[in-house]
C-alpha cells in the first residue's frame, strides 16, 4: 500500500504539472506514453518476439500522436493512408516470416496501434483546446472511479459482468454516474466552462464520460482476462501498466470526438 500511495503521489504529481504546462512538451510526454502502452499491448498478446512489427506498431502510434505536429512532412497522408501503409507492411512481413507472422497477428498489431494511436491523439488535441475541458474529463472518471468502488463496497450486490470482472457490480456502476453527474455540476459551478453553459448538454457529457469509461475499464479487464494477466504492465509499482491507468480515458475520448462532444 505504501508503495502505491507513493507511485501515484509522484506519478500523478509529474503528469499534473506536464497537464497545465500543455505545450510540444505535453505532447511529446502523450507520445512516450503511448508508445509505452503499445508495448505493453504487445507483450501482453506475446508479440514481442515480432520486434519488426512491434517497431512498425509503435513508429505508427507516434507519428499519430504526433501527427499535427509532423503534418508538414507527411506528404498529405491521412489516418486512412497511415493504416493502409501500416496494413501493407505488417501483410508483407508475414511474406518473409514464411507465415510465422500471420494474418491475426498483422489485424490485431494493426488495431492496437490505432486504438492507442487515435486515443492519445485526442487526448492531446483536447488539451490543445483548453486545460478546462481535458479537466472535466479527467475529473468525472477518477469521481467515477472512486463512486463505483465505494458505493459497490457497501451497496453491491448485483453483479455487472461477473465472467470479465466479477467485483464490479450494478450499484457501483449507477454509484459511479450519479457522482460522476454530481461533480461535473460543481466543476461547471467553479470553471464556468461556456461549451457547458447548457444543462443538457453537461449532464449529458458527464453521463457519456461515466458511462462509457466503465465500459472501457470492463473492455481492458475482458483483454486482460482473455490473455491471462492479472496488470498490464510492471512500470508503475503498486498501480501495475500505463494501460490500466488509462483504459477508460483512451475508450472514451474516441466516442466524445465522434459524438462531436468537445471539438477536438
């Protein structure tokens, strides 16, 4: 316990103060850290003996986090483009390898690289468009987070998805949205945010982050399960890998750029 308490003391500390700087530095911090969670990604589905692949995955995952910045010398190639060379690549490897590297692995490298790529390049593009934002979305997972265990602790006892999680129950969930809607009310009271100057339009946001960063949490824990390991990674002690610390942010921010939620 007490190593946790100071993993995520320092931990949280340094990705706070990178938060409110924002910046190229900011991003390039987003950058490492997607790369870090592609890895853990691989190594959880045992492709790190594919170092070629791997390689190719993670230059992806840069380049899309990065890709406002590299824009200028990516000869006008899209996200389209990109997973259409990535695909290319991963196809022609599996040429080389003789099939040792096959056609699942080429789909789920491919995918893993643009789930993690996509998801961190909105959260930078959401910081770019204001500390205020990145923060009400940062603010209602963690009271998410913190409503689901304790109201799930004591009032728990319906189960939610016992096959892939079986602590996490119906209560928790309901316990998580409602103070989830609770405090993106009191952000707003303070922050007076104008994109959230509508009621609805709070409430709903906060109940789209509450809701689907559950989902994410169940989607990692059903990942995790499915390949058998207990974390994600070792890098973080006490707190185990970068993707269980950030597996509802990186579900949650695709949904809000396509539901058009925050314009990023």
């Amino acid at each position: 316990m007490k190593q946790r308490i100071v993993t995520g003391v320092i931990a949280g500390a340094f990705f706070l103060a990178l938060l409110f700087a924002g910046g190229i530095w900011f991003t390039l911090f987003i950058a490492l850290i997607s790369v870090i969670t592609f890895h853990e990604l691989m190594a959880m589905a045992k492709h790190e003996k594919v170092l070629v692949a791997e390689v190719l995955g993670a230059i992806t995952v840069a380049i899309l986090v990065l890709y406002d910045v590299l824009s200028p010398y990516l000869f006008g190639l899209s996200f389209t483009d990109l997973w259409l060379a990535l695909t290319i690549l991963l196809l022609l490897l599996s040429i080389f390898t003789h099939n040792q590297f096959h056609f699942a692995h080429c789909a789920f490298v491919s995918f893993s690289a643009f789930y993690i790529g996509l998801s961190f390049h909105y959260f930078s593009a959401a910081r770019e468009s204001g500390l205020g934002i990145i923060l009400f979305i940062l603010i209602l997972i963690w009271t998410t987070d913190s409503g689901a265990y304790f109201v799930g602790r004591k009032f728990g006892k319906h189960k939610l998805a016992p096959v892939i999680s079986p602590n996490k129950t119906v209560e928790g969930f309901l316990g998580g949205v409602t103070l989830a809607v609770l405090a993106a009310c009191l952000f707003q009271a303070v922050a007076d945010l104008a994109i959230l100057h509508s009621p609805v339009k709070l409430v709903a946001s906060a109940l789209i982050v509450s809701v689907f960063g559950q989902l994410g949490d169940l989607a990692e824990s059903g990942l995790k399960r499915h390949f058998g390991v207990k974390d994600s990674g070792k890098i973080l002690p006490g707190h185990g890998g970068l993707l269980d610390r950030f597996d509802s942010l990186i579900f949650i921010l695709p949904i809000l750029h396509l539901l058009n939620v925050f314009n990023f």
